[in-house]
C-alpha cells in the first residue's frame, strides 16, 4: 500500500509549490481539503518552527481522530527585511492585517521601504514534517535577495512581484514554478527534507 502524505497548507501558491512533489507510484499526496480539513489554524508562534510544528500537529490530531495515518508537511515561510528589522518575518501573511491580500502586504512593505536604500532582504521557509504519533523533524531553507521599488510579474504569489533574489535581474513573480522552485527558500527546505528523509522525488 502507498504511504499517505497530507500537505497542511490552505495557501494555494504553496499548494502549487508543494504540487507533484513526491513520487506517486510510492506515495500518494493529500491537500487539506482532499481531507476534508477546512477550519482555520490559529498561528501563535513566535518563531516560523513553532508555528509549523502548531501547523503539523494540528493536522496529527485531525487525521488521529479520524484513525488514518499518514505523514504530514506543513510550511510556515516569510519575508524578513534587513531595514525593518526582519519584519514582517512571522508575521507576513497578515502585515497589512488579518483578511489583507498579497498586494495590500507588499504595497505596505513597499510604503515603510520608501526612500530607503537598504533594500536587502530574505526569504525564510521552514518544513514541519510529522508522522501520527511520532515526533516531528524540521528543514529549514533561505533566499536572499532584494525589495524593489515597483512591482513586476504575475507568477507566484505573496511578495514575489517585489522580491528578486540576489544575481537575478527578475522577480520571483516573472519566474517560471521550475525556476523559483530551483532558487526559493522553499525548494531549498524541500530539497533538505527530501535528501534526509531518502524520499523520492517526482
Ligand atoms: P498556511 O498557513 O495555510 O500554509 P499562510 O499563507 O498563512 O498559509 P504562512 O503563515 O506561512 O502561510 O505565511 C506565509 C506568508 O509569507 C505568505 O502568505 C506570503 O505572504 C509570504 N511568503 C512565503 N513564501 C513566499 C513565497 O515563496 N513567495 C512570496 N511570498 C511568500
């Protein structure tokens, strides 16, 4: 029987990100709402860990009480800007507030940065992944790069049309899934857990 993977995120790009990620002649991969998971997971962390260990358990204790077992990834990311102190680092998804849209977020992020220099920035992903009753492991990726001034591109989402990473001239936003994949602080952290964790890869 294939091993069952659960991927805890509601945020669709991730969700394009995390898509075909593993092989599916070993493992079959389950979205929150193939799960019929649809309640809102309050993030009260105060660390990208802490609050993808809160992401993971959540789901644990949902597919638990439902007596499958499986294994799940769940990804807590941001943006920290060198100028503002790392901000809005945990705190991303919700910058502008909390029903704020992506452009919203980085048009505040583009407002406090007005006029500054300091335009330095990185990416941060962390991976929680954790298997019913067992306990979880964490894999870590970065992207370093720069806060431009005006948006660009329509690919990706959150704050990629202002975000390029350092030695490219476009954004994250005007590169392909494969190509932001190869460089993201999430395919990094994708790329660690899958080489520890000896999974093979789509
Ligand atoms: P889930 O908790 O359901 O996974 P979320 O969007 O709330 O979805 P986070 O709490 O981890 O997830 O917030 C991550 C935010 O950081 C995300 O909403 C974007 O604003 C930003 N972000 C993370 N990774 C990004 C990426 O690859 N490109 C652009 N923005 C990103």
């Amino acid at each position: 029987m294939k091993e069952l993977y659960v991927i805890a995120t509601s945020n669709p790009g991730k969700v394009r990100e995390f898509a075909n990620l593993l092989d599916s002649n070993f493992y079959e991969t389950k979205s929150l709402s193939d799960i019929d998971f649809h309640e809102k997971i309050e993030e009260t962390g105060s660390s990208f860990e802490e609050n993808a260990a809160i992401k993971a358990n959540a789901i644990c204790n949902f597919l638990e009480k439902k007596g499958i077992v499986a294994t799940v990834i769940a990804d807590d990311s941001g943006l920290e800007v060198e100028a503002l102190n790392g901000a809005p680092g945990i705190y991303s998804a919700r910058y502008a507030g909390d029903q704020a849209s992506d452009q919203e977020n980085y048009e505040l992020l583009l407002s406090r940065l007005k006029g500054n220099l300091d335009r330095e920035a990185r990416f941060v992903c962390v991976l929680c992944i954790q298997k019913t009753k067992e306990a979880p492991r964490f894999f870590e990726g970065e992207c370093k790069g720069d806060i431009i001034e005006t948006p660009k591109g329509s690919e990706g989402f959150g704050y990629d049309p202002v975000f390029i990473p350092k030695g490219y001239d476009r954004t994250f936003a005007e590169m392909t899934l494969a190509e932001k994949k190869a460089l993201s602080h999430r395919g990094q952290a994708i790329k660690k857990m899958i080489e520890a964790l000896k999974l093979s890869p789509n």
